[in-house]
C-alpha cells in the first residue's frame, strides 16, 4: 500500500508539473511564474545533491552563489525561459539514449539484457537476442524524442512544442511499454508476465559496488 501511495503521489507530481509548465508556455504573460517552473526541477535535483554531497558544504556556497546568479539575471531567464525548458527536456532524452546506446557498444552488455537477466537468468540465446533489440529500440525512440523536440522547439511555437513535451511525453513513453509488452508475449511467453520497471526495482535495491 505504502508503495501503491508513492507511485500515485509521483504521478501526481509529474503531471502536476507538466500541466503547470504547458500552462506557462501557452502564456506569455506569466513570464515570472514560467521562470520559476522552468528551473524548479534542476534547482531540486542539484540541492538533494548538494545536501547528499560529502562536499556539501562547498556545494550548497555554490549552489548559494547560482542563486545570486540567477537573481541577478532574473529578467533575461523570463525572457528565455522555453529555452530552458527545451534544454531540459531535450536534454533528458539525449541523457537516456546515451544511457542506453552505449551498452550496446562491442563488449558490453545491453541494458535491457541487464534488467531481464535480474529476473530471469540465466537468460537463454533467444532472450539475449530480443532483450538486445528492445535495447535498440530504446535507443532510437529517446534520439526521436530528442530530434522532434528540437525541431518543433526551433521551427514551431512555444506552445506547440509544449503540447508534444508536457503532454504527449509520458503517454509515449508508456506506449512504449505496452506495445513492448505486447511483442514479449508472443515472442517470449515464457517472460510475458515481468516487465522493465521490476527490474528497475530490483537493480535500484542492488548494494553500491565498492569502487
């Protein structure tokens, strides 16, 4: 249940968030309210970093002086806050896909290959074949994202290119789950009734190897 009202408040956050950051992209107007959502994620991320830091006193004087920066440039980043906003989403893709295609290099194993082989090893030939091509197909759906939104950002309007990053993101994503899940029951039955997101799970619970 605990887990059940963590996944629900997560979701609620997200899309919380997505409505909220398409609202101010449709409007110009709240060009304030923009600059705030527009850098709220990256302020977020970089404070549980800096607290979680062994350095964090030197991190958060940092993160003190960004935001002397950030005050101090305040009128520029509402003017520019879609390009922040398109940073980071385009950013996040070209992240993921990176995350996923440098496992296919010669030598190392596919990602996907990981995460089944967490709930199913030893894997067989078959399944090491297929978890390899979900992995390409990862790869190439995270560059497709990073290039349509690159492309509506410079050649569309701000609103547009909201339209396809708030709103359509996630529900692509998760098209990307179900139509993968769909593939793996005919061609995999045998590994029909796990999906990527229990091995997530599983590979988040692994202890830290020592370096």
């Amino acid at each position: 249940m605990a887990g059940f009202a963590r996944g629900l408040g997560m979701a609620t956050l997200l899309i919380g968030y997505a409505l909220l950051a398409h609202y101010t992209n449709e409007s110009p107007q709240h060009a304030s309210l923009g600059a705030v959502v527009s850098i709220a994620p990256l302020a977020l991320i970089a404070s549980v970093f800096a607290w979680h830091s062994p350095h964090r006193a030197l991190l958060l004087g940092l993160l003190a002086v960004s935001c002397v920066g950030l005050w101090a440039g305040w009128s520029l980043l509402e003017r520019h806050f879609g390009l922040v906003n398109w940073l980071q989403h385009a950013g996040m893709q070209l992240i993921l896909f990176a995350m996923f295609g440098r496992t296919l290099l010669a030598g190392r194993q596919p990602l996907c290959t990981q995460f089944a082989g967490m709930l199913h090893a030893p894997l067989s030939a078959r399944q090491e074949h297929y978890t390899r091509q979900v992995t390409v197909a990862w790869t190439l759906f995270f560059a497709v994202m990073a290039v349509i939104s690159t492309l509506l950002y410079f050649l569309a309007s701000l609103a547009a290119w909201s339209v396809f990053a708030n709103m359509l993101t996630l529900p692509l994503v998760a098209l990307m789950f179900i139509v993968e899940y769909g593939v793996r029951r005919r061609v995999l039955p045998e590994m029909r009734n796990t999906h990527i997101l229990d091995a997530v799970r599983a590979f988040a619970k692994m202890p830290a190897r020592p370096h």
